[in-house]
C-alpha cells in the first residue's frame, strides 16, 4: 500500500493513484466472475469483427481494438486460472503469454490439418475463446468448492 500512497508538495497525500489501482482491480474482479457468460460473449462478438474486419472491411482501428479488447479479457482469464495468488500484473503478463501460446498451438494444428486462412483465423480464436472461458469457469468453480 506504501507503493500506492504519493506525497505532494503540500504534505498531501493524493489518493489518484489508489484510485486507479482499485478500478483496475475491479474491472479484473468483474471479468473473472464472467456472469452469465457476459465477457464470454463480448470475447465471441470480437472475434466475429475480427473476421468481418478481416474479410471486407480492413480497418487497422478496428483491428487494434478487437485485438485489444480480446487479449486483455482472455489473459485475465488464463493468468486469473493459473497464476491466482500473484500480483495482477504478473496474472496479466503471464495470461498474455499463455494465450500467445495457445494460439500458437492451435493455429499449428490448423496449419498442419488444413490450411490457416482467415476463416480458419476465427476458428483459432473460437477455440482459444471457448478453451480460456471453461477454464476460467472450472477453476472457479474449484476455488468456491475449497
């Protein structure tokens, strides 16, 4: 909480930063609760911009912010499943790279099976969205069982 705190010239203490890092906290919170498969539907509604984005409209604005938007929500997801007693920015960075890794491996089996286009692009990130969100689920459901 030290880290947190900030002196000001004045004496005071300026409570921005605390702010700050309790949203964050709460936005993490509300995406690993993933009620009624909210931020799962968010996750499967990117990927099908993705995939108009890809096939007609070619926007790198929309295409960073999908990106964007789908990283965050599912390395929350993995590093939340996996990395549960780190800090957050350890859950966050880890949860990236496990993504990274998982959709490397199924964008190689794709490869080898068929052939990575980009419908087979939005399938990589079906999978990777369906495999991140039971994940989450099953180990949610095993924490609330402990």
């Amino acid at each position: 909480m030290r880290g947190l705190l900030k002196e000001t010239r004045q004496g005071k203490v300026s409570k921005i930063r605390i702010k700050r890092a309790f949203a964050l906290d709460a936005v993490e919170k509300s995406v690993v609760q993933n009620k009624s498969f909210l931020y799962t539907i968010v996750l499967y509604s990117v990927t099908l911009a993705m995939f108009v984005n890809l096939n007609s409209l070619h926007s790198p604005l929309i295409g960073f912010i999908a990106f964007f938007v789908y990283f965050m929500i599912n390395a929350v997801f993995l590093g939340n499943a996996f990395f549960k007693k780190e800090n957050a920015f350890f859950r966050l960075m880890m949860g990236i790279l496990l993504l990274i890794m998982i959709l490397g491996f199924v964008g190689w089996l794709v490869m080898i099976i068929y052939n990575l286009d980009v419908t087979m692009f939005t399938l990589v990130l079906a999978i990777s969205t369906t495999f991140s969100s039971l994940l989450n689920r099953r180990m949610k459901r095993n924490s609330a069982a402990h």
